[in-house]
C-alpha cells in the first residue's frame, strides 16, 4: 500500500508565480470594481478568485520558494485591503438602513452558547 504525503510536491515555479500574478490582477480589479460598486465586475471577481484557490490549493506552503512566498504575501495583503474595503461599505450600508428606520425599539439580537 502506497503512504500518502502529508506535503504537496514543489509545484512548477513559472506556473505558480503565474497564478499568482494573475491572483494579484484579480485583487486590483476588485478593488476597482469595490471602489466603483460594480456588482457585475464584484461577481466575475469573486468567480476568478475561487478558480485560482483551487489551483493554489492545490500547492502549499512548502511548494513556495522566495518569489512565489513573495507574490503570496502581496496577495494575502490585497485581500486583507479588500476585505476591509468590503466591511467599510457594508456598515456604512448598514447604518444608513439604521437611519431610515429610526431609533431601535427591540433588543438586538444577540446569540450565545446554550448552557
């Protein structure tokens, strides 16, 4: 019976590194379509995003050598910029909502662990 590897195998460089600018192009035009709430552009992103995890996934950490680990820091940090991007709009969503609705006359909910 074959052992299986609890690593991935090093991936070709030139394809990662180039999944991974394309990753990075992908995060820039999200911020662009986020910047001009383009939902139409938002979706196609978000879309191009899960096709690249899945090949990236496919990787690892230990497949990384110092370009590839260098392009994955730029893309963990345009999505971390993003993410906030998203957070900002959806509160400022949110309490304009709050706003037209006036003050709150029940509770928020809340949710904690059953006991």
């Amino acid at each position: 019976m074959a052992e299986t590897m609890t690593h991935a195998a090093p991936a070709d460089s030139s394809t990662l590194s180039g999944n991974l600018r394309q990753m990075i192009a992908v995060l820039q035009r999200e911020r662009q379509a986020l910047a001009a709430l383009d939902a139409d552009d938002l979706i196609f992103s978000a879309r191009e995003k899960n096709a690249l995890c899945d090949k990236l996934a496919e990787i690892g950490p230990l497949g990384l050598d110092h370009e590839t680990r260098s392009l994955a820091e730029t893309a963990r940090q345009l999505n971390e910029v993003n993410r906030r991007v998203r957070n900002l709009l959806a509160a400022n969503v949110a309490a304009r909502i709050e706003a037209l609705g006036g003050p709150r006359h029940l509770p928020r909910a809340t949710y904690a662990p059953v006991r």
